[in-house]
C-alpha cells in the first residue's frame, strides 16, 4: 500500500513527474527497494505473468536505450532512457514486494493518493482564499500539482474506477463507504478538468469492467445512484459561472466555500448510499441532497450545462474551447491530427526502428504546418511507431496485454474490477495524450496493471527466488541503481545552472553546467547553458567553442544552430542559418 501511495504521491507533486531531476529520485528510490526485498525478504515469488510483465518493461527500456546508436537526438533519447527506467524500477519494486493478497490494500493506497491530490485540486478552486493554484494560470480548467487538467482528469478517472471497484465488491461496510464517498470529489474533479479525453476514458474503462464482471446486474446497481450524485454536483456546480468560467478567483471565494458544504453533503449521502439501502439511509440521502441543493451556489448568469454547444457560435462569444461547454462539447482535435500525421511521416521514414528514443520534437518541427510549439505526439502508440518503430509498439503492447490477461484469469476476485478498469482507462487515455511523459500518471496506471499480475500468481505456477537468483537480479539493479544516481546528479545540475541564468548568476551557471557535462557528457544542453554564460561575460570565443561542441552532439536541436549562428560571422554564419531553417522552416 505505502509502495504504491508514496510513490505517486512524491513523483505527481512535481508538476506530475515531468522534470527529469524527479526521473532520478523516482529510480533510486524504487531501485533501492527492489534491492533491499532482493536481500532482506525470506521468501520472493514470480509467476509467469510477473516474469512476462518485467520481461516486457526490460526489453522496451533496453530497446529504448538501444536506439541511441541511430537516434536523431542521443541527448533526447537519453532523457527517455531515463523516464523509463522509473517505470521499470516501479514495476521491479512492486513485483518482488507485493503478494497475492496486496491486491486491495495497493488499490487503496492508489485510491487514497488519487483522492489527497484531487482534493488539492478542488481547493484550489473551492478555498480559493485559502490554497491557489500553483504555476501560470489555466484559465477555467483544473489541473493541480500536475499543471496539466488532461492529466488531473485522467488520475481523477482512474481513482473513480478504483472507488466503484470498492463500493461493489468491499466485504466490509466501512471500506464501502470510504470508497462511495470518494466518488463525489472524483467526478467533480474530472468535471472542472474539462478534460473530452478522460470523459471518453472513463467510458472506455466502465465497457471494460462490464464486460470482465461476471456481476454486470449487481455493478449497474452500484454504479447508477453514485453516479447520480456525482451528476448532482456537477449540475449544482455548473450554476456557478464564478467557479466554472473562473475569471475572477476573489470573486469565486463565496460561491466556492459553498460548493465545499454541497459536496461535503453529498459525499455523505454516497456514504451512506454505499453501506446498503435501508429507511434510515433513504432518509438520510434525500436530507444530504436537500442540504446539497439549499447551499449550492448560483451564479446570475447561465451555467455551463445550460450553454451548450453552440454557445461558442453566438457572434463576438469566445471561440471553441475558451469557456467550459464550447470546449466540452467541441468537435476540435486541438491540433491532434496534425501531431499524430508528423508521427505517422516519422514511422514512414523509419518503420522497423524509429528515429530515435525522444526525438519525435525534432521531426515535428522539421515537417510542422501548423506554428505551435510541441514536444509529443499526444499518442503513446503513434509516439512509440514514430520513434521506436514497430518493435518499440509491439514491446508497449506486450506490456499493456500482460495485465489485461492477468485479469481475465482473476475476474472473479474481489477488487479486480476496479483495478482493470483503471488500467484500461489509462491505456485509453495515453492512445490521445502525453501521459506516458508524466511518470505521475503512469505510475497509476502501471501498478493498477502490476497489481492484477500480482493477483494472477497461482502456487502450481511461481518460482520461489533462491539465492542464485536473487544474486543474479541484484546485479543489474545495482547497475541501475548506479545509472539512475549518475542521471540524477547531473540533472540537478543542469537544474541548477539554468535557474542560476534566469537569475543573471552567471558564476554560478558556468560551475553548475561544467559539472552536469561532467556527469552527463552527452548532454548538449550542459554546454549551451555554459555558452550562456560566456555571452554575458562578452567571451564570444569561448561560447563559440562550447556551441559548436553542442551542435555535434545534437545537430538536429535548431535552436543550437540558432545559438551558434549569433556568436559566429561569416560562412559559418550563414551555414549555421541555413541548417536552423531547415530543421524549423516554419520558425
């Protein structure tokens, strides 16, 4: 349980995972616990399926790291190597820790993480006064520590489908109602997101449940009242266009705190509702949803829900997706088809091994119509055809499959539904956006999937681990254990010399770059940070050497080409121009 919440907790509150110096804490600290379970535990077991699932995520780490020999940017493919070494120390951490009967308390941990950031993300908005928003500001989407709302509205899904799992397969009164009452702030949450794709994922992921349940009655029976109280809030909260459209926080404080004691009411109701119908627990709704209706804020103006789709359309209204509804009931891809043609040329150009680890931003701007600045394909599945060809597709495939056959065998279980329909909204969710470059999200989505692993061990089918062959598995932990300590010093120490130029320390910058090229002496952003500091220290010479050494180790960045272009003169000028139009000809 602790693995599993401590580890989405530390790696979700850095903007979801997505800074590589997080990548580094995330894998020493897993690794770390693989290696103490392969010493200390009495008695490890592995079962085809275990073996299979690591196997998998070894052999798409491996492959990832392979790419550098053909990659079009090795200091990308670098970073990739990096993220996906956390999921392999996650996946490591939890096989050789868990047991069979892990099952429900790791989901509860997973429940329980998912609710503490969900309700961090609600108070931003509901205790305004109290809590704000952490980064730039979103406009009228929720986002939380993860700074993105596609990735809070896909975590919030995946908690959703862990809490229903609770309420209808729990043995225990009190595990149902925890679990019943979490639906509440979890379907808000997903609602003030905004996020179409996380809406869909949750579909996706109640069809799958339905179809793995031999109990479909008993789940629809379950499902249906808590979903009208979470379709309660939605509509009392959509009545406040001060907390939907969020222009003015000051203005939302009053609004939002009543909004708190709504959902508080209606949490209890979905408590209640989640022990047993009987007179006293129907009395006990219709009070929590009277009290929930009298406190509810409403705003003068229409809400969200009465806007509708075409609000978008009346002349000099906001276009499609700069207000709650125009951009819940929008057909837009969001430039989606666009990233995921590019990816698609990328396959073309290298269909059996990919350009590269991490390179699809380089392709991007090399073949862009559009001029918007990206770095993913918003596509694992396309992502992984364009960069890693079809071997790195079929080795993610092979990954994902694992757990959906774990579960077939398990079905039965209590807890599993929730588990699956967890994993498969995560699935679903990362075929439309970048969630495979938030460990925080991830993480979720690929212990929900290592747990029903763990649920499928049989004792005719495990391998008890002797000591050979834990001696055997330590090596290589060791090993990355020592990989992942080298990463993480010198991205701190890139982190460090670049917040070190935002701040005009330019001593600083210099010594923190010269250390991060150090320990990472593929990195060409190291040297580009320490031609910053030449340049301000009017030592064009010395940058000039530090950015042609940049160029040679990722000559298809062409911002380095651009960089070079300013300190040069000349022939070297005029060619270091032409290569940064070429590799950005929309820049």
């Amino acid at each position: 349980m602790l693995l599993c919440a401590v580890t989405i907790g530390l790696v979700a509150r850095n903007a979801g995972g997505w800074w590589p110096t997080t990548w580094g804490w995330g894998a020493l600290g897993l690794l770390f616990v693989a290696a103490a379970a392969l010493l200390l535990r009495p008695r490890i077991e592995l079962g085809p399926l275990d073996l299979a699932f690591l196997g998998g995520l070894g052999a798409l780490t491996t492959w990832t790291a392979v790419s550098w020999l053909w990659s079009e940017s090795p200091p990308s493919t670098a970073l990739e190597i990096e993220r996906t070494l956390v999921y392999l120390a996650a996946a490591l951490a939890l096989l050789v820790v868990a047991h069979r009967r892990s099952l429900a308390a790791a989901l509860g941990g997973i429940l329980a993480v998912i609710v503490v950031l969900s309700c961090y993300a609600l108070a931003t908005r509901l205790a305004a006064d109290v809590i704000q928003q952490r980064g730039s500001s979103l406009g009228f989407r929720l986002a939380g520590v993860f700074l993105y709302p596609n990735g809070l509205g896909i975590v919030a899904v995946m908690g959703l489908l862990i809490a229903l799992g609770f309420v209808a397969d729990g043995a225990h009164p009190v595990t149902r109602a925890v679990a019943g009452a979490a639906t509440v702030p979890l379907a808000m949450t997903l609602w003030l997101s905004n996020s179409r794709g996380a809406l869909l994922a949750l579909v996706i992921g109640l069809a799958a449940v339905t179809l793995l349940t031999p109990r479909r009655r008993h789940l629809v029976v379950v499902v249906a009242p808590l979903a009208a109280l979470g379709l309660l809030a939605i509509w009392l909260a959509s009545r406040s266009t001060l907390l939907t459209h969020w222009a003015d926080p000051s203005a939302a404080v009053g609004d939002g705190h009543r909004m708190a004691l709504a959902l508080f009411a209606l949490s209890a109701g979905a408590c209640a509702i989640s022990i047993g119908w009987s007179r006293g627990v129907a009395v006990g709704v219709v009070a929590a949803v009277a009290l929930a209706v009298v406190v509810a804020p409403v705003s003068p103006a229409r809400g969200v829900l009465a806007a509708g789709a075409g609000a978008s359309l009346v002349p000099g209204s906001p276009a499609p997706g700069t207000t709650p509804a125009g951009r819940l009931f929008s057909a837009t891809s969001n430039s989606r088809t666009e990233y995921w043609r590019v990816a698609l040329h990328d396959f073309l150009g290298h269909p059996l091994l990919g350009s590269g680890a991490g390179t699809f931003v380089r392709e991007w701007y090399r073949h862009r119509h559009v001029k918007i600045d990206v770095q993913d394909a918003h596509s694992l599945y396309l992502e992984m055809l364009a960069e890693l060809g079809v071997v790195g597709l079929g080795l993610v495939l092979v990954v994902l499959a694992i757990p959906t056959l774990a579960a077939l065998q398990v079905r039965r279980r209590r807890y599993v539904v929730g588990g699956f329909g967890a994993f498969v909204a995560f699935a679903a969710h990362a075929a439309v956006d970048w969630d495979w470059e938030l460990p925080g999200i991830t993480l979720a989505g690929l212990l929900c999937g290592g747990l029903l692993v763990v649920a499928a061990r049989t004792e005719a089918q495990v391998v008890v681990l002797d000591r050979n062959r834990r001696l055997a598995l330590l090596a290589p932990v060791l090993s990355l254990l020592a990989l992942a300590f080298i990463a993480l010093v010198g991205n701190r120490a890139n982190a460090a010399a670049l917040a070190a130029v935002s701040r005009g320390d330019w001593r600083t910058a210099a010594s923190e770059a010269r250390r991060a090229a150090r320990w990472e002496p593929w990195s060409a952003e190291a040297l580009e940070l320490e031609a910053d500091a030449a340049i301000a220290k009017n030592d064009l010479a010395t940058a000039r050497t530090l950015l042609r050494r940049a160029v040679r180790k990722d000559g298809s960045d062409f911002e380095l080409w651009g960089r070079l272009a300013s300190v040069t003169r000349g022939s070297e000028r005029k060619a270091a121009l032409e290569r940064e139009a070429q590799l950005n000809p929309l820049g």
